[in-house]
C-alpha cells in the first residue's frame, strides 16, 4: 500500500473530529494556568510563518515525532531496496 496515497491530514482530521491541531515546538508548560507557549515556526527562508503565542487548553495531547533508524542493518536496507526480491542480502 503506498501510505502517501491513503494518508490523511491532521487538520483534516481536527474538522472531523472536533479538536485543534498546532504545529510547533512546545517551549513552555504552565500546568498550573492550562497554558502551553510554543516556538515561532520559519520557512526555508527563514521568514516567520506563525508568531511565538500561548493558548489555553483542557485536554492536551503531546503527539512526539520520531525517525526510523535502521541502524546500518543490512536486512532493513534490503527490505526497502526497490529491486527487493530480486536478490537476498549477504
């Protein structure tokens, strides 16, 4: 299955779903006034695309990203190899 094809944006799934979705670095927590203060967020040119700001929340979900690491292995390399099956690795 081509994840690209059947993925669906997170914004898209805040207007279905009814919660709000920000992007950006979390800098502050302020548990005691519900607040979360987040990074201002730049282009590739550096030009700021949204401000540093603080909102209110009630339930707050803290979604980290990650990266995958194959960590050299050559039976990941081999399994995401487009020519996969066509040889089997050493």
């Amino acid at each position: 299955m081509d994840m690209s094809a059947h993925e669906v944006d997170y914004l898209a799934q805040a207007h279905w779903h009814r919660f709000q979705y920000r992007l950006g670095a979390m800098t502050r927590l302020d548990r005691g006034r519900r607040e979360v203060h987040v990074a201002a967020s730049h282009d590739h040119a550096g030009r700021e695309v949204t401000p540093q700001r603080a909102f209110g929340h009630d339930t707050l979900v803290i979604a980290v990203g990650s990266q995958s690491n194959d960590f050299g292995s050559m039976r990941c390399c081999w399994n995401r190899s487009p020519t996969r099956g066509a040889s089997t690795p050493a």
